[in-house]
C-alpha cells in the first residue's frame, strides 16, 4: 500500500516503551495498548525505552492497519495500536414498561387523610412519557483517530490516514 504522507505537525515525545512504528502513540510516550485509547499520533519510525519518538499529530499519516478498512472508514486504534474501523455509535432506544393496573390501598391499611395518598387524584387510565435519550459527557465512547484515504484487505497493510 501507500507509504506516502504530508504531516503537517510532527511532534517529538521520549519514549516510555517500545513503539512500533505506523501505531499509535499515547500522550505518555507508550504505544496504544487497549482500544478506545486517546493518541496524540502515529509513530513516523520505531523507538526504544528513553529514545525520542517522533510522532505525526496532524495531515496524513501512515499507519498499520488491523484488518479490513474502506475508504473513507473512521478509524480507531486495536489493542496494539493498529487502526481498524471503528464501530458505529448509536443510542439504544428508550424502554417503556406499561403500567400493571391501578393504584388502590389494600383492605385493612391503615387509613391516611392525603387525598393524593388515597388515590383521589389518580384516576383514569396509566399513561408512560419518555423523551429521546441523549448522549452526554465531553468524550465519545470510542476515540477516532482520523479516516481511511486508502483501503486495506487485511491486518499488516499500510494506509494513508487522515489525521482527525
């Protein structure tokens, strides 16, 4: 595949670990390590513990690919660092349970003199509201790390990716 990219920010970082080159890198200085991690680039060459790294943050870059990709696929990071697609985000919709009959206090209560606790106000039939569910939180679930420019057919390839 490709081994062509225009970096537009090439950062130096000193190494915590190993880190093979084309994967991504942490904000620490270690080769991502677990999925869903936040990189601050992709090793431009390997690097040793204590060694300075130097790391594509932004434009294009290089990067090993962990199996299939498509063209223009978001791409997020394997537990080795390499890029796969990632997964797509959606919200489960809202459950509803429907009520399971009518308020009444049982024979034999104790009586109370609330006319909201006696069942005075709650007449008719039940009825459930629900409003779409939203996504909060500053951080999406899955880190994306940038898109494909070119497709790979399987784990080992190298492609160009656009930096997010």
């Amino acid at each position: 595949m490709s081994q062509q990219a225009i970096s537009i920010l090439s950062l130096s970082i000193t190494a915590i670990g190993a880190i093979a080159q084309y994967r991504g890198v942490t904000y620490l200085g270690a080769q991502v390590a677990a999925i869903n991690v936040k990189c601050i680039g992709i090793a431009e060459r390997p690097a040793v513990l204590g060694e300075v790294a130097v790391v594509t943050t932004k434009g294009t870059a290089i990067a090993e690919a962990g199996g299939a990709i498509t063209v223009g696929s978001a791409l997020a990071f394997d537990a080795s660092g390499r890029v796969v697609a990632a997964a797509a985000f959606a919200i489960a919709a809202p459950t509803i349970t429907p009520a399971m009959g009518t308020l009444a206090i049982g024979t034999g209560a104790i009586a109370v003199t609330s006319t909201a606790a006696n069942g005075a106000i709650l007449t008719g039939a039940p009825t459930a509201t629900s409003s779409a569910p939203v996504a909060t939180g500053g951080d999406m679930p899955q880190y994306i790390v940038g898109y494909a420019l070119q497709a790979a057919t399987a784990a080992g390839d190298f492609i160009e990716i656009l930096m997010n």
